[in-house]
C-alpha cells in the first residue's frame, strides 16, 4: 500500500460519506462509502463497513490506470475515476496532456506522455491541467443534464479539494511511487 494511500482514504471519505444512501437522481444506485449497487452489483451496500470499502478501493486503485503514475498525480486520477468513471478520467487526463486521441484508454501514448511530463518535473503542471479538465467534465455533465446540475457544487467542491491535497502532497515530498 502506497505511503499516502490512508491520507487520501480519510479524504475520500469526507466527499463519498459513510451513510446508507439510496437517491433516485444518483445513477448508481443504493450507495455507501461511494461504493455503489450498479458497479458492485456482489456487495451487500447496506451492511458494508468502511474497512470492506477500503479493500474495494485498494482493489480498484491496484486496476486503475493510476495504479501506474507516482503519487500524487495516482491519487487525482483515482478519485476522478472513483467519482466519474475509468474511462471519463482517462478522457480528461488525454485532454490535459493536449492528446490528439481522446479515447477514454489510458494505452502506452498516454502513459508515456503524462510521465514524460512528471519527469520533466511538470507535476504541478500536470495536476493543475487534469483538475482544469475534470471541472470542465462537471459543468459540462451538469449543462448537459440538468437533473444532475444539482451535485455540481460538491463535484466542483471536492475537485479544489483534491487538487489542493495533492498540490501539498507534492511540495511537501515530491513524487513517490
């Protein structure tokens, strides 16, 4: 487990809550520590607790795309495609690399691409592009579908917070893999 992985866990906690819930307007479904009915369709949601939700993220992080950049930058992904999904995060980390292929896969271009940029020491730079990119992905979601315009304050909430929690991360210790 990476150094930073229960900071971002306590984090990720204040915006995905740790109480039952079950909004129609949400399109996952029955929803508790984020994890969600729809995308884990095995998981008894009301009974999990916080630790079987950890396992599920750890699992998660460990198929994720962002299993393959150093922290900070794993982090931010990661909660993006916690929040959005896999393929919207891969979509906005193209766009903020400038990519031509904007295909939602993150494939051996865009790997290289995004650590071309954290080994030119353009992390900061990086982080500041993909939370530019994610915040334009919500108020375009929420323009787009006005039944879910209603979370765009947390949305864009929790994407400041995000961005400021890895900015931190990243002055205090630089990159870690």
């Amino acid at each position: 487990m990476h150094a930073l992985w229960k900071d971002y866990f306590e984090l990720l906690m204040e915006f995905e809550g740790t109480v039952f819930e079950n909004d129609p307007a949400d399109p996952g479904g029955a929803t508790k520590f984020g994890i969600d009915q729809r995308s884990h369709p095995g998981v008894d949601i009301k009974s999990l607790t916080k630790a079987g939700a950890e396992r599920i993220y750890l699992a998660e992080f460990g198929k994720s795309a962002a299993a393959h950049f150093p922290a900070p930058v794993s982090f931010v992904y990661f909660d993006l495609a916690v929040n959005a999904g896999e393929s919207q995060a891969a979509k906005c980390l193209q766009r903020a690399l400038g990519l031509k292929q904007v295909d939602g896969v993150v494939g051996s271009k865009t790997l290289a691409n995004a650590n071309a940029m954290i080994t030119r020491g353009e992390a900061g730079k990086l982080l500041l592009k993909l939370s530019a990119q994610r915040e334009l992905f919500y108020m375009n979601l929420a323009h787009t579908k006005p039944r879910m315009s209603r979370f765009l304050k947390g949305w864009l909430r929790r994407a400041k917070a995000i961005h400021l929690w890895a900015v931190a991360r990243l002055n205090e210790g630089g990159m870690e893999q």
